[in-house]
C-alpha cells in the first residue's frame, strides 16, 4: 500500500482551496490538479508499506500530548524539482505544534525501521503539478482561510481510472 500521514482540512477550506485551484487551471496551459476532496497538508510521506499497525502506534505517540491548534491558507507558490513544478498554497498560522508533531512522527517512525523523510516540513496544500502559467499575479488566493486542526489522518493512495484517491485507513485525535 502507498501510505502518507496528512492534517485534513474542513469542507469549508477544500471547496475554497478548490474554487481557487479552478481559477487558476483556466489560466494554465498544462498540469494536473488536485480532485476536491484530496486537498491536505502532508506531515510524512510514508509510501510503499503494510506497517499499519506500527504506523497508528507512531501516529498515537505524536498526538498523545497535543492540543487542537489553528491554520490558515496563505500566498501561492511553486516548488521546482528539477523543471517539475508543483503549485501550492502556503499554510501559516499556528505552527508551532505541527512542526513537534512532524518531529515526533519523524522520531518514531525511523524507530519502528521506516527511512528518515526527505528534508525539512514545509507545510503547505498542493493544488497541483506540472502547472504551466504566465503572469497570475491579480488572481486572488484563499488566503486566511482557517481550519482547526485536531486530529492527523493516516492516508492509502491509490489510482483509479487515471484519478488519485485517498482512503482514510487511521485517524488520530488529539
């Protein structure tokens, strides 16, 4: 199973997320966006593996101390992997228990044998990649859109019919 841990956003901020997203793809030449209901902050992406139940542990342990905390959409940005662009909003608001969140599932899960995650949280919610545009600079962004956060799912992806979708397999609360 490919696997990822993601913070889910509320309904309210996936349907602006996702009316922004629709702005911009009419303005774009090519890319792949994201499907309304996909939109997440990703915390680790796992991939391949059939851990579950060390994964939940792992997961339980991040939460075990933490309190709900909020966070809000903010400017447009791309990433840029060697010509591979991936369009994203940022994500802003209060961090602070994201990042030790991050960093005890990092902790854990490379103690349970999984490999370290690739660099830094950079938390954001991609709206798509391959994204090719000009000037988009007076396209308004779903900046402060706000959501609380209280929980981190546990995600399986899969493609089907050319379209990604991810399952929730294991939520913690907090």
């Amino acid at each position: 199973m490919r696997l990822f841990i993601g913070v889910p956003l509320s309904r309210d901020v996936q349907k602006k997320v996702f009316a922004f997203e629709r702005e911009l793809q009419e303005r774009c030449t090519g890319g792949r966006f994201v499907p309304l209901g996909n939109h997440h902050v990703t915390l680790r992406f796992i991939g391949e593996s059939n851990a579950l139940a060390d994964i939940a542990l792992v997961m339980e342990q991040a939460v075990a101390d933490a309190r709900p905390f909020t966070l809000k959409t903010g400017a447009y940005g791309c990433f840029d992997h060697g010509g591979a662009r991936t369009s994203y909003l940022k994500v802003e608001g209060e961090l602070q228990e994201l990042y030790r969140i991050h960093q005890v599932l990092e902790t854990g899960l490379w103690e349970q044998g999984f490999c370290k995650g690739k660099g830094r949280l950079i938390p954001h919610v991609t709206v798509g990649r391959a994204v090719e545009h000009g000037d988009i600079s007076d396209l308004k962004e779903p900046q402060n859109a706000s959501f609380r956060v209280n929980s981190i799912v546990l995600y399986e992806s899969t493609s089907e019919k050319g379209r990604m979708v991810y399952t929730p397999l294991h939520t913690a609360r907090f």
